[in-house]
C-alpha cells in the first residue's frame, strides 16, 4: 500500500513559483521557463496566467475587448500597403532564433536524400504545452476514428470506463470490444472489477490470458483494431490502460500502417522447401505476431483467423515478444521468445563499425531505459552472459566483435527519488516505478549496477557533471518532467556524440529475468531452452528497413540509411546539426572520410530523454517505490510505504 501525504507547511507564505521544482546549473533558464509553463495546467489559481497569455496574443485588440482604449481604426489599415513586410527566415527546429548566414547555406536539404519519421511516436503529455507535445499521440487520437468497428485491447490494467471513453461517442456502443487481462484466479480483486465494469457494456468480452507459469504477469501492451474500410491496424505501446499513465508519465507507441485484406487470388505458399522470410519483413512480422496470438490459446482463435485474411508486408520491424512457459531454441520453429528472440533477429541486422583509423575513443554503446529493475541476482551473471550477450550481436563478421572497440558499452537509464519529487506528477508518478535496494541480495545488486546508471532528466545537481571539455550540445526532449513509464533499448553507434542509432526496441519487458527469460537450460532431451514467465510484447526497427527501393547516388537499389535522433519532432533535419553528420559526410573540425557513401534515406527516431547522458553520483540511488521518502515533493506531499 503507497500512501501519499500531504504536507504543506513547509510552503506555507511561499510565492507559488517557489515551489516549482529546482533545476540543475547547467541549463537553469531554459528548465524553469518549461516548468513555469506548466503551472497553469498543474496548479490551482492558474486563470490569471492563463488570461495573461491570452492578452498578450491579442494585443490591443485585447484591451479594448477587456475595457481598455482601442484605435480609432484597425493597425491592419494604418500600415503601408505596399511593399509587403518580408518574414526572416529562421530555423525549422528553432523558430524564435534566427541562425547565421553561413549555418543557413549548411542546412539546406539534399534533393536526393529520402526522410523518414520516426516509426515510435511519443504520447501527449496533459501538463506540457504545444511546443513538447508535437507529433504526439493520445489514446483519443488512438481510438477515436468512428471507422473503427471491432477493438481487442491487451494490458496489464485496465479501466473500462477510461477504455470506452476514448471512442467516438456515436459509435462507441457499437464497437465489439475485447479485453485480454492475466488475472486467471476467479477470486482475484482485480478481474471481479474488470467483470463488474465490463458488465454495463453489453459489446464488452473479458478474456483472461493462458498463465501456466505462478510468477508470471500478463505484461504486453497491445490492441488490434478493425475497420469498417475493411483495414486492421496493430498498435504495440508502453502504457497501461489507466488514466495516470496517459496523462503526464512518457510513455510511446509504435503504430502500424493500414492494413488491407489479402486479394482473393493471394495464394500462400505452404511448400517447406521455401526460404523463411527476411526478418523486418513484414511477412515474418506476420508468422511471429500470429504465433503470438496463439499462445493464448481459444481466448485469440477469432483474432488469429481475422488476422490471417490480412496482408502486412507493408509493415518495417522485427516482433520481438515473451510468452511464458519453456521454450526450445533449437528446434524448427520459425518464432523465438525473450532474449533468444532478441539474438536470432540481431543476427540480420547490420551495425556500424567503429573506424580503426580513428583515435576519438568513439564506440558503441547500449542504452537501456526502464520503469522497473526486478531482482537479478547478487552477480551479475545473468544480467551480462545472458541479456547483455544477446543485445551484442549483429550482422557483423565474429572476428569484428571481438574487438575492444566493437563491443558495445552498456548504460541503464532509471530515475532517481529526486527526479520523482521534480515529476510532474510528484510522488504520484513513483508508484508506477519500482526496484529495491533494501536486502543484503538487493544491495549486491545495485554495487554492479551502480556504475551503468544514468539519470532520466539529466539535470541533477548531485549527479556526475559532463567533462567541461565535451563538445556534444545538450539536446532536450522535452519529458525532464514526465516520469518515464516508457521501456526502451537503443544500440548508438557511438557513445559519445550519439548521433547515430544502429536499431531501437520499443518494448513492454523491463530488466527482469521473468520478462526477457532465464539463462538457458537443457530439457529433458539435453536440448538448449529458455524459461519465461510473462507476456511481454515490443518491435524492433534498424535503418536498413526504410531503405527498400530507394536509389543510391550509382543508381543501385537500397541506398544507404541511417537513423538518427530526433527531439521535440518526429521528423529528422535533412542536413546536419550540431556539428554531427550523417554516414561518411565530414564532421566539421573532426576529419573523417569524405569518400564514404553519404546516406540516401534518414530516419528519425523521437527520443524520449535528453543527450547526453548523466551518470548517478556516489551517493545517489535509484527511485524505491516500498521505502518512504519524507522529503516532501514540488506539491508538498510525502510518500510512506505501509
């Protein structure tokens, strides 16, 4: 039981902006001006600003709307006709600073360079304003199409009412809706409210999912819609279907194209001679989302034999999925789950090699950032020779891995206890986060951790501060506040400038063995398995897989792709910022190989945390939601753990 408590004394005579959370030194300005904007949406009394803000928008016409002198006539008709006032240009990503000339002849876009949008989009968060929430989604944006017509949603919690209300009211009555939940026991509190809401919708069906293993949750995070345009549409996100993790926690969502049926002269071929389909295809997207789905046996038989009539080869990106019980990883089944699901798939796709030539300490590096660390033991065995092994792979030769230089850096993203007291939400956000540190086992633990951890906002004044000789720009995403729900593991290509990204997992797993599986074991037949416990759903992306049909600069099919990152957008700059370069263009002031192929097809992917990153500093530790924290977060409440 997490208790939250008030405690207001200490802000008691206090200006209301002093209790916005304090900011690190190095950007103070520019993170108090994002959370002051806030306020009004976060705090009582804000209809003074909000007016304020109005008024200045409308400028005299707004004072004489609210009683002040207006003009005898319109500004519009007392200002020159002719010529025309002519508008600056300024930067696409900055609109409010122009740049100079000589950076402005540098960003101008390549012709005949293809980009691409992020294929992970972040969700809207209720507290920021427009300038953080662009190209954004909601669950309304997500459910609200009146098109739709039959909607099975997959989650670990649920609220019915919450569900129904992001359909379109007039047709939200008419929708068969299915809810897939894991809590199997008849008994449990849980499912009985999920039947008692569910039962004031006559178009609701309630399933519950195939748990053979007793410590194991249904995790994924899903649905499947159907349109009456005879389209399906899948959607693989981070977020429960509770109001709390939709409105200011980051979250993202990963949403298909539309998919057609197949032509009714489609003929599918059954012959066991022919090659399996590439993966990212979306014909091995298909196998594997399929055999998915029938892990949960008769509860998805309908949804399987809808989907089946369906054509998804337009669909880029690899399932990566964990459906529990003991899975062979040898055998000729085309589908892998947990960590071997993540080792077979990395095994096609390609990575960047760090150049022997160069001596910038440049090389790859791992992030890994999410809302829960489970207990993995008091070494540190499983975390690297089994989950750390399987990230590591890739399409490169073997001799080329085993190079200091191209093996991968690992970094672990997890917020802080300060970091929930600054959130958006407070203390409240905390109950969506956990990890412990409290056992002698747990404390292990966090000593081999500790040296991967890095923070969620970046900004912390206790945190290890970047090297003052750095010339990476500090580039903000925009969710410092919103406490991250979101589970990512991107692959950078170099760990300092991270300018480049060699594959991005969007996933529901966090760091647990019962999400990605256990080491790997033998069975009964001496053959290699691995054990996993929960259902947990993600997709997996690479640059490659946007570069189809596109022409390079020899007039060759599949040019070169890179994905870069992208802030506060989904859509990645045609040319070069911050001194960073796409493929073989050269860095400015840092050399490089100006014979190397630039890359015909960019592709963007939204960051959900600021670069770069900030490591814990020695005293610091990671948020526990079951211990309480008496230091009163920015709203004056305190958490107690019962």
């Amino acid at each position: 039981m997490f208790t939250i408590c008030t405690k207001l004394s200490r802000y008691t005579n206090t200006p209301l902006i002093r209790r916005v959370p304090s900011v690190h030194r190095r950007r103070p300005n520019l993170i108090v001006r994002g959370l002051a904007m806030t306020l009004p949406v976060t705090m009582e009394n804000s209809c003074s600003s909000k007016r304020t803000v109005q008024d200045a928008d409308l400028g005299e016409a707004g004072e004489a709307q609210n009683g002040g002198s207006s003009r005898a006539t319109p500004r519009s008709l007392s200002r020159a006709v002719s010529p025309p006032l002519k508008k600056r240009r300024t930067s696409p990503e900055k609109e409010e600073e122009s740049l100079p000339a000589e950076q402005q002849a540098e960003q101008q876009p390549c012709p005949s360079r293809t980009i691409v949008k992020s294929p992970f989009h972040l969700t809207t968060i209720r507290s920021l304003g427009q300038d953080s929430n662009k190209d954004t989604v909601s669950l309304k944006d997500l459910l609200g199409d009146p098109l739709i017509k039959e909607c099975w949603e997959f989650n670990y919690l649920h609220d019915i009412d919450y569900l129904m209300s992001a359909f379109d009211g007039d047709v939200r009555h008419l929708i068969k809706v299915h809810v897939i939940h894991g809590f199997w026991k008849k008994e449990d509190p849980n499912r009985l409210q999920i039947q008692s809401d569910a039962a004031r919708y006559p178009n609701i069906t309630t399933h519950h999912a195939y748990l053979p293993e007793p410590f194991g949750t249904h995790h994924s995070k899903m649905m499947v819609l159907f349109r009456a345009d005879d389209t399906a549409e899948i959607i693989i996100h981070t977020a429960n279907l509770i109001p709390r993790d939709w409105g200011n926690m980051t979250q993202a969502a990963w949403i298909s194209p539309r998919l057609p049926l197949l032509k009714p002269d489609t003929q599918q071929s059954t012959s066991s001679t022919r090659a399996p389909p590439p993966a990212g295809s979306g014909e091995k997207f298909k196998i594997d989302f399929l055999n998915y789905l029938r892990s949960y046996r008769a509860a998805c038989k309908p949804l399987v034999d809808q989907l089946s009539k369906y054509d998804f080869s337009s669909i880029r990106g690899s399932l990566i999925a964990s459906v529990p019980g003991r899975h062979s990883i040898v055998d000729d089944f085309p589908t892998r789950w947990g960590w071997a699901a993540m080792k077979e798939t990395l095994k096609s796709v390609p990575v960047r090699q760090a150049d022997p030539d160069r001596n910038d300490g440049e090389k790859p590096e791992i992030v890994i950032q999410i809302s829960s660390i489970a207990t993995l033991g008091p070494t540190d065995n499983w975390l690297k020779n089994t989950l750390f092994e399987a990230l590591s792979g890739s399409q490169s030769p073997k001799t080329l891995l085993s190079s200091s230089k191209s093996k991968p850096d690992f970094k672990i993203i997890f917020p802080t206890p300060d970091e929930i007291r600054k959130s958006l939400d407070g203390y409240a956000s905390g109950g969506s986060i956990h990890t412990k540190i409290q056992s002698a086992q747990q404390a292990k633990q966090l000593q081999y951790l500790r040296p991967m951890f890095c923070h969620w906002a970046n900004d912390s004044a206790d945190g290890i501060d970047l090297d003052p000789a750095t010339t990476v720009p500090i580039r903000e995403a925009g969710r410092q506040r919103a406490a991250p729900h979101i589970k990512t593991f991107f692959r950078y290509a170099n760990h300092k400038s991270k300018s480049s990204i060699d594959w991005a997992l969007l996933t529901s797993a966090n760091l647990s063995k019962q999400a990605w599986g256990d080491a790997q074991s033998k069975n009964n037949a001496g053959e290699p398995q691995v054990r996993i416990c929960s259902y947990e759903i993600g997709v997996l992306v690479w640059p490659e897989l946007f570069a189809d049909g596109d022409s390079s600069s020899d007039g060759k099919k599949g040019g070169k792709a890179e994905m870069v990152p992208t802030f506060l957008t989904d859509t990645p700059s045609p040319s070069r910022n911050n001194g960073t370069s796409f493929g073989g263009e050269k860095e400015r002031g840092k050399g490089g190989d100006e014979n190397k192929e630039e890359p015909t097809v960019v592709v963007g992917l939204r960051m959900p945390y600021n670069l770069p990153l900030q490591r814990y500093g020695p005293q610091e530790v990671p948020w526990v939601a079951t211990a309480n924290h008496l230091e009163p977060d920015w709203m004056g409440q305190v958490w107690r753990h019962d």
